[in-house]
C-alpha cells in the first residue's frame, strides 16, 4: 500500500512517526478481503493469524482507527456483518465461528454477550465520515440490540446483571459481584448516544425515550454504586452492598458522563496518584493498592491494555483534563516503543498488554493466550487513533465541517491528506522566522479552530479551498 493513500502524520518524536506507519503496514498485512476459501464473514475486516472466531467487541475497538484509512480499510463492512447476523429477538453477539459463521457460546458467556459499544461506535462514524443515511439505516438495529440486552439483564431495581466475561475484564478478582459497574456505565454510554443519535435524526422520539433511560440509570449508579467514604464506583453484591474492590471498569463512568463535577474530580485524583491507578505505564487494570495487583502483570491483574487507556483518555477529555489525557497518551506510547525496541539483545514487538512500571509485556500465559502479539485491536487504538485526536489534538466533524486543533503548547506537528468525506486537508505547525505558523491546505471550505491551552488562545476561521496559512502569534 502506498504511503499516499491514507493520512501520514508529523511529529517531533520521529519515532511515534514510525510507529503510526508501522501500524498501517501490520493492518495491510492482517486484512482480509472478500470472503474465500472457507472463510465466512464481512466483506473486509481485520483476521489474525490463527485467528477462529469472528468478534464484535474486537470489530468495534477496529472501526475507532480504521475510520481513518480514507475507506482504505472501511470498518463498515465488519460492523454490518454483525447487524446482518442480528436474531429476531434483537441478539448480537460476540463471537462467531470464521468458517461456518455459527455463534461460537463461552462457557461463562453462554449468549454471547459483549460490551454493548455500538450507538458510541455509529456516533464516531458520522462525525468521522459524514454518512447520515448509515446512521438513519442502524437505528433499528440498534434499538432491537438495546432491547434484547435489557431483557438478558435488567433487573427489577433498574440495574443490569451481566454474565462477568462480558465486561472483558479477564482474571480481575470480582467475587459476590452481580451488579458490575462497569457494564452498567456502559449501557449508560449506549442509551446516551442512542439519545444523540435522535437529535441528529431530528427524531424527538427517539432522543426522549433513551435520554429517559439515561438519566434513570445514571440516577441508580450515583445512588447506589458511589461509596462517599471512598469516592469511587464500585461493584455490588446480590443485596446491593459495595464489593470494595477497585478495578479500572469504574472510569466508564466517566466516559459514560455520569459523575458530577465534584465525584469527576476524585476519579481524577486516583488516576493520577501513583497508589492507585498512576503509575508511570497508565492504567493498570487493578490499583497499585489492591492485593491483586502484581507488576509484573499475571493476566489482568497489572496488565496495563490499550484499550483502557484509550477509554479513559476520552473519559478524561469530557472532564476538561485533555491535558493529563494526551499526557498519559503519550506515557502509554512509550512503553510500546521501548517493548517494540528493547535494549541489549532482545527481540520487540507489539502486545495486547504492557507491563505498569517498566517496559515489556506480561508474562505468557500459555493457557490463555494472553497477552496476543501484535493485536491490533487493542494497538491501533493508540498508535492511530490516540496519535491523531490527542498526541497532534485533531478533533473532527463532518456534519460541521469543522476541524479543532487543541495544543497544550506549540510543537511542530500536523497531518497530512486526512479525508474529509470527499475533501482531503492538511494541517500542520512549525516555526519560522515569521514565529509559530499553521498551514492548511483544503480543496473544499471548512472551518478550523486552533486552541493553544498555555497561551490561552482560540481562534475560530473559516478555511478557503487551496493552501492558506495563519501566524498563530498574531492570533
């Protein structure tokens, strides 16, 4: 694949460069293209070597950095395979079979239950890529989805009891949980975008409805999951008692935009302190705190995943901590380049988990197969999307046809031929004689919003077809 035919980017640390790159090349090297020679499923997605099964919770991770390919590597066609397998009472579910494309049941997940992203996936697709018509199209998927999750778990106090391996939070001690705080969040986040979506629609309905449901289940998680001792989400037991075991599921809640500003602010503090969930590699998946926790990161327990990375880093920018998020970004990142490049002898590569206070990955659990090289899944979700919307600061709407660039500070950087629906632009920063400039680029109008946090500058402008530049010291 040509370098040209999807985004390339610029950064100071040539080597974060290099990472993106190589991400894009593994993704080449991974895709499968139509189906063929037995094998069934989507009609591109991203198949591992040796990979049986098919994954919803794994397509959904994909499509948050594969909506950057400029439909190189469309993630619609692994998503729509799903919607297509959906049952009559409204099931989709986790894993299915690449051969035969039968449901695969895990014992401790026998429906097939996963982390119910979707509506937050549809949401990203639009702003990503401007498609109204899929968004209006999923609707009823999702809805029939939403619904069938509901009757599986709801109970009678409006919390929700899902099988534990469907939080895909491993070997995590949770014994006496029923009530999970984590899944809860979650179907919190789904009804909230599912809320978002309406607006878009203009459906007034639909919003209603599951604003409805929102702030009920939003309600119930803030009465009955927040510890005011503690200050911090937790689990409950069969007689909604706290489970006082702390665990990185809890920060969905921030994702999900559930906590106030003041029980935000404790969330925060434990993230940053060292104790409990700051330590140099963010985040491990148990504090430093817990007797569970081991650094040398036996499964869960320790592992640092990209995936909740990412998950907090945008449950952080809703917070207003994009700074501590793009930080820990960057944290994160370079625990992958010194395990992607060790010193002495030793052989890097990319992992589905990392180590909290040094380089390397887990221990190999052979049992298990945990941690998977070079999961792309689990990488991408920093190397690409991270990179992009944190690291450089790009946040991008279609719809709007805006582009804000948040720095906390000037640093030379930018993106080069990002698509924009049927427009590709430019961007990046350096400093000349002239001071600190943006250039631009476009072939169609836009408006672009430069943030500059320390300087404490925002400027809003709209961004004619052709190249422009803008003197940012002026601003």
């Amino acid at each position: 694949m040509s370098k040209d035919t999807i985004p390339s980017i610029s950064f100071y640390d040539q080597d974060f460069v290099d990472l993106y790159d190589r991400t894009w090349i593994r993704i080449e090297e991974y895709w499968k293209q139509k189906p063929d020679d037995g094998f069934s499923g989507p009609e591109g997605c991203l198949l591992l070597s040796g990979q049986e099964t098919y994954s919803l919770f794994d397509a959904c991770l994909s499509s948050l950095f594969l909506c950057y390919s400029n439909q190189i590597y469309s993630p619609f066609p692994m998503l729509d395979y799903f919607y297509h397998l959906q049952e009559e009472d409204g099931a989709i579910r986790n894993l299915y079979s690449t051969k035969d494309g039968s449901f695969v049941p895990q014992p401790d997940n026998p429906d097939g239950l996963c982390i119910p992203l979707l509506a937050y996936i549809e949401f990203n697709f639009y702003h990503k890529i401007g498609n109204k018509k899929r968004l209006k199209d999923s609707i009823p998927y999702l809805q029939k989805y939403f619904a069938w999750i509901a009757k599986l778990c709801k109970q009678e106090n409006g919390l929700y009891a899902p099988p534990l391996a469907a939080c895909q939070l491993g070997d995590i001690p949770r014994k006496n949980v029923i009530y999970p705080i984590d899944f809860n969040a979650q179907m919190a986040l789904n009804a909230l975008y599912m809320s978002y979506i309406g607006d878009i629609l203009n459906d007034k309905e639909l919003s209603f409805t599951y604003k409805q449901m929102f702030f009920a289940l939003k309600t119930r998680i803030n009465n009955l999951m927040w510890d005011p001792i503690d200050n911090f989400y937790y689990d409950l037991d069969k007689n909604e008692k706290p489970v006082k075991d702390k665990h990185i599921g809890a920060f969905w809640t921030l994702l999900a935009e559930i906590p106030n500003g003041e029980k935000a602010a404790y969330l925060v503090e434990s993230l940053k302190d060292p104790e409990v969930f700051g330590t140099d590699n963010p985040f491990p998946c148990v504090p430093v705190s817990s007797p569970a926790f081991n650094e040398r990161g036996e499964g869960y327990c320790g592992s640092v995943l990209p995936f909740f990375t990412f998950m907090v880093c945008k449950g952080l920018e809703k917070y207003g901590e994009f700074i501590f998020a793009r930080d820990c970004a960057i944290r994160h990142l370079y625990f992958i380049l010194d395990t992607l490049h060790p010193e002495e002898d030793k052989v890097g590569d990319l992992w589905e988990a990392y180590l909290p206070t040094k380089e390397g990955a887990p221990r190999l659990d052979e049992a298990t197969g945990f941690p998977r090289k070079r999961f792309l899944p689990q990488i991408g979700l920093i190397t690409i999307t991270l990179m992009i919307e944190d690291i450089i600061g790009l946040d991008i709407s279609l719809p709007r046809k805006t582009v804000d660039w948040t720095m906390p500070t000037l640093e030379s950087m930018g993106v080069d031929n990002l698509s924009l629906k049927r427009n590709f632009v430019s961007i990046f920063c350096n400093k000349n004689d002239r001071g600190w400039e943006a250039r631009l680029e476009s072939e169609k109008l836009y408006y672009f919003t430069i943030i500059v946090l320390d300087q404490h500058k925002k400027k809003t402008l709209p961004i004619p077809s052709g190249k422009c530049s803008i003197l940012i010291d002026k601003l």
